[in-house]
C-alpha cells in the first residue's frame, strides 16, 4: 500500500496511534525479500534491526526481516 492511502486507512480505522513508525511501498526502493522495509521502519523508530521483531505471514517477509537482522516470527505457524 502506498503511503497517501496507509495513513488515512490508519486512522479511519482508530489504529494510528498503535504504530511508532508507519512505511509504505513507495517509501523504499527494493520491496520484500529486500530488507529495505525493516530497516527503514527500525531507523524511524530509532532502534537497532536485532532489538526488532517482525510478525510476518509470508515468506518474503520473513526472509526480508532475517535479511535485516531481525528476529521473525511466522504468524501462520500460530
């Protein structure tokens, strides 16, 4: 999703203030498998990639947030 749709989605739905960092497709250059995402949203966030954890339910995700040095937990497992 684009980020000129994710964040009125957001907060039509209540859910913004849920999320310290919010990044769409069109925020990176290289999508998932790329770690581009996960990296982008830790830098947002001010964090460490290996102090994140990704919930993920596709296998590009997962390997896009090992590929950034996050754990990652498949969510279709649980």
């Amino acid at each position: 999703m684009k980020a000129p749709s994710l964040r009125p989605l957001l907060a039509h739905l209540g859910l913004r203030r849920y999320f310290d960092a919010v990044v769409a497709a069109d925020h990176v250059k290289h999508h998932k498998p790329a770690p581009d995402t996960f990296l982008l949203c830790a830098q947002r966030m001010g964090v460490q990639p290996t102090q994140c954890v990704v919930f993920e339910d596709a296998d590009f995700g997962i390997q896009a947030a090992r590929a950034a040095g996050m754990d990652a937990v498949d969510v279709r497992l649980l």
